[in-house]
C-alpha cells in the first residue's frame, strides 16, 4: 500500500471513529428508551409478586445494563475533550476502569483493588490529557499481565497539597526486567505500549500534569501527579 493511500485510510478512519463518538449518545438514548420501559415493568411485577426471584434479578441486571450505558455516554462526550473543564480524578478514574471491562482479560483475569480518595477530588484540567496517560499505562500493564503470573493491579487517588495523583501500582513488572523494556536504545517497534505511555506523558506536560515511574525489585508503580488549577 502507498504512502498516500495509508494516509487516505487512516485519514477516513479517524472520520468514521470521530462520527462513532459523536453518535454514541444518540444510540445510547434510543437503547435507554425500552430498557426504561422494561426496568418499570420488571419493578412494578417485582412489587406485585414479591416471592419471585426471577423479577427482583431483572430488575438488578437492568439497572446493571442501564449503568454501562450510562458510562459510554459519559467517555464518548469526555473522550476527546480537550478543553479545560472541572474534574473529580475519583469519577474519571470509576468511568475509565468501568469502560476496561468490555476487555474480557481485565474483566475476568485481573485482580483490581481500588482505594479512592473518601473526598471529592476535584481539579480544573483537560480530561483527554489525564485519561490518556491513564489508559495507555493500563494498557501497557494489562499487555504484560497476559504473559504473567501477577495479576493484580493496585490503583490508589489522593490528594497531596496541591494536586491530585493517580497511583497504579503492580508486581508485574519489576525494577530489572521495567529497566529493560524502557531503555532509551529501544525503537517505537521494540514496545509500542511503552512508546505510548511516553507520548502520552509528553502531551500532558503541555497542561502541567507529571508522570513519575518507580520500579523495585517487587513492583513498578506508575504516578500521574494533576495541579489543581491549570
């Protein structure tokens, strides 16, 4: 294939992702439309008919398919956005991981121990920025966990002074063999996952937001410090 034609694909491609985007909400409202109908059935059947377990599970795995929606409508508007806009680190870092469980391999393979910060965690800043780095680092883990016996990713929001901070911490990779997949000798081709995570660290600076990545001889932790007010 051409140079040209390359381009032209992936030209077209990114057309029809950003068409996706700004779609997903309007598909989303119309699928919401009948489940809001069935979720009231399924309800009012439940308090007619108490006794029956089936109703009172429909109703659970509506509410369920309803707050999957919910999450999609929320990463297809905030996605791409670019814009400075308030943020609570502790609601992105919910809809982030929620919206990694249609992986099937983090869904169901990989231990997730969450500790979020107990008070809201708001700053002013970009979210593409901030759920980038984030996405590309657990994309980065999640690709060496599939080749691992650690699977367990540890994943910590607090509030130092001035900022907030995400922490994702996991024994999957430690300080010798994290040294080696991020050698400065290595190409783009060598470990794009951590070519990535690079790019997307040196993106975030132009909002002021720092990546710290720390390895020991029992894990690698990986920390996305966010001023407050960018």
């Amino acid at each position: 294939m051409s140079a040209d034609i390359k381009n032209i694909k992936q030209s077209l491609l990114r057309e029809r992702l950003s068409a996706f985007l700004k779609s997903t909400p309007g598909i989303i409202h119309n699928l919401s439309n009948p489940l809001t109908v069935i979720v009231a059935r399924a309800q009012l059947l439940q308090l007619k008919m108490p006794g029956i377990s089936d109703f009172k599970k429909m109703v659970g795995q509506s509410k369920t398919i309803e707050a999957i929606l919910n999450n999609l409508v929320f990463i297809s508007q905030n996605i791409s956005n670019d814009e400075l806009l308030p943020i609570d680190i502790n609601t992105l870092v919910k809809n982030e991981m929620e919206f990694l469980n249609a992986d099937s391999f983090f869904k169901n393979n990989v231990t997730k121990d969450f500790q979020y910060y107990p008070d809201s965690l708001m700053i002013t800043g970009s979210y593409f920025h901030i759920a980038t780095l984030l996405y590309c680092i657990m994309q980065f883990l999640l690709i060496h966990m599939k080749n691992s016996a650690e699977k367990e990713i540890r994943i910590i929001t607090d509030k130092p002074s001035d900022s907030a901070r995400i922490r994702i911490r996991s024994a999957v990779l430690k300080r010798t063999d994290f040294q080696n997949i991020a050698s400065p000798t290595l190409s783009r081709s060598d470990d794009p996952f951590m070519q990535n995570i690079y790019d997307a660290g040196l993106l975030a600076k132009e909002m002021g937001i720092a990546l710290m990545i720390n390895s020991n001889t029992t894990s690698t932790e990986f920390t996305i410090t966010i001023p407050k007010k960018q």
